[in-house]
C-alpha cells in the first residue's frame, strides 16, 4: 500500500515528539511505502538535514512556507476575474464564518493554480487587499474585524499567502495515485490531503494529538495585531471545520481533542481516539524498581513556562516543607523560557532561604533546577527514577507526555485536572484543580506521609502505560486503519486495483529461476532446446552481500507446461 504522509514542520527534518511518533509509525509498518510530503517552517529546519529514513520511505518532498515565492508569470483577464470571484468566496466564508462560501473559494483557487499555475502574486495583490477590506467591513462581519486598518489588511495578506501556499505545489499527480493521504496534524499540514481527496478521491486520515486550531488560540504574540489575530482565526476555525467534515476518519490521541474536533463538526461515528505510543523500552529499568529513588523527594519535568504555572507549585511546595521538613522538589527543564525561569528561580530563592544542619556546612536550597543530561539524570527514566512521587502543576494541557512517562516508570503522580490528565490517570493518580496550591500540596502530603499507597498506585499507572501507550497499540491500530480505509474507499481505476501485487511479489532472499520458466521462446516449426539446457542470457542472482527482490507473476491453472524433448518422446 501507498501511504502519503503530510507533515508540517516536523517528520523528516525534526526530531521532537511529532517526528518521533511519525519514525516510530513508518518503520512500524515496513510491508507498506511512505511517501512523505513535508512543509518545513524554516530554513534552519532544512539546513540541519533530514532524520535517516528507513528503506520503505519512497519519495521525499518539501516545500517551505517561510521563503518568499514568486509564480514568475502574470495572469489573463480572465484567470484575474475567474481569481477575484474565488477568493471573494473565500473572504466572505472567513469574515461572515460561512461554511459554503468558504469551500467554494478554497477549492475554486486550488482548481485555478493546477490548471494556470501559481497564486503567488495574486495571492499578495492589491485585488486581494482590497477584497479582504471589502470583507472585514461587510455586514455579519465581526467588531474586531471592523477594526482592521491597512497594516493589518497586508498583515493577513501575507499570512494568508503562506497559508494557501499548498494550493500552488506540484505535489498531486503523486500525491493523488497514493492509496491513502494521512496527514500528521490539522490545518495547513492537512490542506494537501484535503485537496487530493477532492479532485482525486484519495481516502484521508487526519491525526490529531494535539488540535492544531487550539494551538493558534493559545499562540500569540503580544506585538500581534487585534484585527490579524481575528481573521486568522477565523480562517483557522474555517478550514478546521472543512478538514472535519471531508476526512474520512479522524484520529485524535484523547478524548480531549475528539470533543473538539467533534465541537468544530466532526461526525461522531467518523473519529477514533488512537493513543500515541511511546517506547516502554526506555523507561523498563526504573519501571520495574518500585524502591529506587529518595521517598522525600518530590519531581517534576517538562518545559519550563508560563502554561506549567510553576509559581503554583513552589507555593504548594513550601505548605508541604511546613509540614515534613526533609522533603525536597528537584524540578528538571527539557527546555525553558529564559525569563520564566529567572522569575520562578527568583521566587524559590525568596520562599526556600538557603539551609544549612550546623554553624559550619553551606547552605543548600531545597529546591534544585536541573537539566536532564547531567551525572543525576542522564536520561529521563534517571530523573523521574530520584523520587518517588512526581507532580504535574499545569493550567494548560494536552496529552500530558511527561505524565505517561512517569507512569510507564511506576511512579505515583499528582496532577492538575486539564487537558487529558484524568483520561490518561485513569484512577491511577491524584487529580487536583489547577491553580490552587493548597490541594495541590495536600495530595503531595498524602502520598508522602503513606509510601505504600505511593507504591501501589505507581504499579497501577504502569499497567495502565503498558496496555495503552506503547509503540506496539498505536501501530497495529494505524495497521488496521489503513485497511480499513482502503477497503471502504471508492473505487478509482487510475490507482488500480488493491492488492494486485500480492506481498509474495517482493520476497526477500536469493532466488534462481527454474528451467520452464527461463527457457527460451521457439519460433514454429523449429525443435525446443534440450530442458536440461542453459538459458541463452544468463540470468543474474544476488551476491552474498545484496538482497534481491524477484517480481512473482501470476501462477497459470493446471500442471505447469514442461518442454518436451526427443529423447524424452
């Protein structure tokens, strides 16, 4: 099978927690051929190079968003009409939030740039401005978008040219003969699919472990323009809500973004949650020591930011020190927002002054940031491995990754209730309100003062991480997804017929060709070689070092047809 795969800014030429999943589902899945398609975000990303591929990747193209793009051609008077009709849908679907008008334009635009060429220019035209301006002062049209002044206008332009920037790539003549198109995310990493399943009729799969359109409500810069932030995100909601209601499945990693996909329009009875998967692997030797690590210790690791509210912690921290002095908060970055965390090293320093057991020993703080890396925590299995209970403090989360992974190392864990948190405990946990310090130190109390319910809760979260969020569950899922998809979906005789080359066509190992097979046509009236003749082109093999793949054809019915000699007659 043929499977497209859609990135954006991630798999093949970033190594974060995206590519990992996508790596880990390509060489899960060896008996089908990837193609990838990949936006990258900027040219450092491409300059840095690609991850090694495994050998069933068959095609790899890119295209960026981030470099300025000219079609180098101008358009007719008729192409510039037939543009100004569609993108006037279009502005009209995004400014009045209108489903109809809005795929209309998308998909008139798409058909114009594959039938003419690029959009580019017309895309950062004054035509355009002025049509979105038309639009922001159009009736139905929200205050904020009202309020747009010229900047803002070509602010969203230029976004907007970025945005639709698929609609210009040569990518669909092998994009629309795959068998399946699975984009690795919403929004613009799914705009390729969208368009190969339209004109096409190529089965798309979206997966979504994070939702893309929750993610631009929550990134923002505070230079960002009002008015810009509103178009762009009605654009956003606009195109999420075309990408729900045209993908065959969806599948979203919790039950937390399955409700917003499913607010956003997606059917119901058309998205599967599918957990990530994680390697068990790499957290088996502090999983199976329930004992190891200090029972005063309290950890937390991930991203140091503003959304993991730190300041929440280091207060629930210092109700705990009131009441078991011993204990310690060793909190380890992955990475940090530098001036989040001078504040949050500023705050521990003036809650938890320097300590020191006699006149003569330094003083040590009781809470330590650290870096995994360093000789206590080589790895992140080391430090979720220095403690036994580990505390999860955020107001804003998705699937909470760093929460499967102290479960898979049999650690208890205390959590505010966001995102998925409770659907990825499972009872395995203490849940708490997010921004209350006083529960959450409570809950970090409980586990502390009673080890043994520490401990069978931690056994508990590691049954739970093995039987849902291994690498294994997740591929046999896309496994049988991709076969499900394949066979509900239409029939599309330029693609061929499924399965017409069965896996026994591409058999691993050295093969020799028998005599019937390579012996030679005769002309009419002209005696057949001997059977026991060589073949007048020798046929080549395999040496020791290769793996050859010979192409099996069609087994004829009935007895297979010996060449018949005189001797033999």
């Amino acid at each position: 099978m043929r499977i497209g795969l859609l990135t954006e800014g991630g798999y093949p030429y970033a190594t974060g927690e995206a590519g990992l999943w996508c790596d880990r589902l390509v060489r899960g899945l060896p008996q089908h051929g990837f193609e990838l398609y990949a936006l990258s975000r900027s040219a450092e990303q491409e300059e840095r190079g690609s991850v090694p591929l495994p050998g069933n990747v068959t095609r790899v193209r890119t295209a960026p968003l981030w470099a300025p793009a000219d079609d180098g051609r101008g358009h007719s008077r008729w192409e510039r009409h037939r543009f100004a009709d569609c993108f006037g849908d279009l502005v009209r679907g995004i400014c009045a939030g209108a489903a109809d008008p809005f795929a209309a334009g998308l998909y008139g635009l798409a058909e114009l740039a594959y039938e003419h060429g690029g959009l580019y220019a017309a895309l950062r035209s004054e035509t355009a401005v002025r049509m979105v301006e038309a639009g922001c002062r159009a009736p139905g049209a929200g205050r904020a978008l009202r309020a747009a002044r010229v900047p803002d206008l070509l602010e969203f332009v230029d976004a907007l040219e970025r945005a639709l920037r698929p609609l210009s790539l040569d990518w669909y003549g092998e994009l629309g003969a795959t068998d399946v198109c699975h984009a690795a995310g919403g929004g613009i990493a799914a705009l390729p699919g969208l368009l190969a399943k339209r004109f096409f009729g190529v089965p798309l799969l979206v997966t979504e472990y994070g939702v893309r359109l929750r993610a631009h409500y929550l990134e923002h810069s505070p230079d960002e323009r009002p008015a810009v932030r509103a178009l762009l995100a009605a654009f956003h909601r606009r195109l999420a809500a075309e990408i729900y209601a045209r993908a065959d499945l969806l599948t979203p990693g919790n039950a937390h973004a399955r409700r917003w996909q499913e607010r956003c329009g997606a059917a119901r009875e058309r998205v599967r949650t599918v957990y990530p998967g994680m390697e068990a692997d790499r957290f088996a030797t502090v999983g199976e020591d329930p004992d190891r690590g200090d029972p005063d210790t309290l950890v937390w690791v991930g991203r140091i930011e503003p959304a993991k509210d730190l300041v929440a912690l280091l207060h629930a921290f210092a109700e705990v020190r009131r009441a078991l002095p011993q204990t310690r908060l060793r909190i380890f970055a992955t990475s940090a927002a530098p001036d989040y965390l001078a504040d949050c090293r500023s705050l521990a320093a003036q809650l938890f002054p320097d300590e020191a057991a006699d006149a003569i020993t330094m003083g040590e703080n009781p809470v330590t940031f650290e870096g995994i890396g360093g000789p206590d925590a080589p790895s992140p299995a080391d430090a979720y491995g220095t403690g036994r209970v580990v505390v999860l403090s955020s107001v804003i989360e998705g699937f909470p990754l760093t929460l499967a992974e102290a479960m898979f190392c049999g650690r208890a864990t205390v959590s505010t209730d966001v995102g998925a948190v409770c659907e990825v405990i499972g009872g395995t946990g203490l849940v708490v309100p997010p921004r209350n310090p006083k529960a959450l130190a409570d809950a970090c109390l409980s586990l502390l003062r009673d080890p043994e319910r520490a401990r069978r809760l931690g056994a508990a979260a590691r049954a739970r991480a093995l039987e849902l969020f291994t690498v294994e569950q997740n591929v046999a899922a896309f496994r049988d997804i991709y076969l499900l998809l394949l066979a509900q979906g239409p029939a599309r005789p330029e693609a061929g017929v499924p399965f017409a080359q069965p896996p026994e066509a591409r058999v691993p190992g050295h093969w020799t060709t028998p005599t019937w097979a390579a012996a030679p046509e005769t002309a009419p009236g002209e005696p057949a070689p001997p059977a026991d003749s060589a073949p007048r082109e020798p046929v080549p093999t395999a040496g020791p070092a290769t793996v050859g793949t010979v192409p099996v054809g069609p087994v004829p019915a009935g007895p297979v047809p010996v060449p018949v000699t005189e001797a033999a007659a």
